[in-house]
C-alpha cells in the first residue's frame, strides 16, 4: 500500500516524538502527499476520528496503523469544511499562527531598526 510504504520511508522513526498524527493526499498518479503534522493529543483536530475513539484503539490494539479513506466529497465531516490545517484558521490569542505573526512582526522591526540605523 502506498500510504503505508510513505510511512515506513518518510514518517516512521524519523521524529523525536513517537505520538503524532498526519494526513496524506494520494494524487492519481499514486504520489503521496503530506498535508498536516502534529503531535497526538486533543490539541490537533481529529478529522475522520474522534478522539475517544482513537484512545480507546489504542488501548484495545496497541499502535497498529488504521488508515481511513476519503473517496469523495460525501465522505468529509460536514463540520470541517475548511479544508485547510486548523492551524491556519486558529488565529486566537497565544495560537501557532498568531505567534508566528508576532514573530513576523518583530523580525520586521528589527530589520527596519537595522536599516535606519545603517542609513
């Protein structure tokens, strides 16, 4: 399976952490590609699972692989119509996205401070 020979050569093993989740795109021509990343944990939006559901597998199983498959349009949670990561759209107080734009912020200043004080 394609998926799970991504994992074995990509994923597993190469990452600090051995609790994570990921999603992949399988294009038509059998590429896989990655799409979200993240540590394992109510943090990380569950898309196709619930998380009661995965922590229950875990215990039951241990960590065999479960891949779920969505086929077409009618197999998206109508909740999550975004199709982008949630990072992208969590732009709360002390988010990722919101740290990165007070860090892109900053860099701007300095690079600003920088360039007056050289002129």
């Amino acid at each position: 399976m394609m998926v799970r020979e991504f994992f074995v050569e990509k994923v597993m093993e190469k990452f600090e952490s051995e609790s994570y989740t990921f999603d992949v795109y399988v294009t038509r021509d059998g590429q896989v590609k990655l799409l979200d990343f993240n540590p394992w944990g109510g943090f990380t939006l569950p898309l196709l699972f619930a998380w009661e559901e995965l922590e229950e597998k875990l215990k039951d199983e241990g960590h065999e692989l479960e891949f779920r498959i969505v086929e077409n349009r009618c197999g998206i949670r109508p909740s999550l119509k975004t199709a982008v990561p949630y990072d992208y759209l969590d732009m709360s107080p002390g988010s990722g996205w919101d740290q990165f734009l007070r860090n892109a912020d900053e860099e701007s200043r300095r690079q600003l401070k920088s360039a007056e004080a050289g002129a």
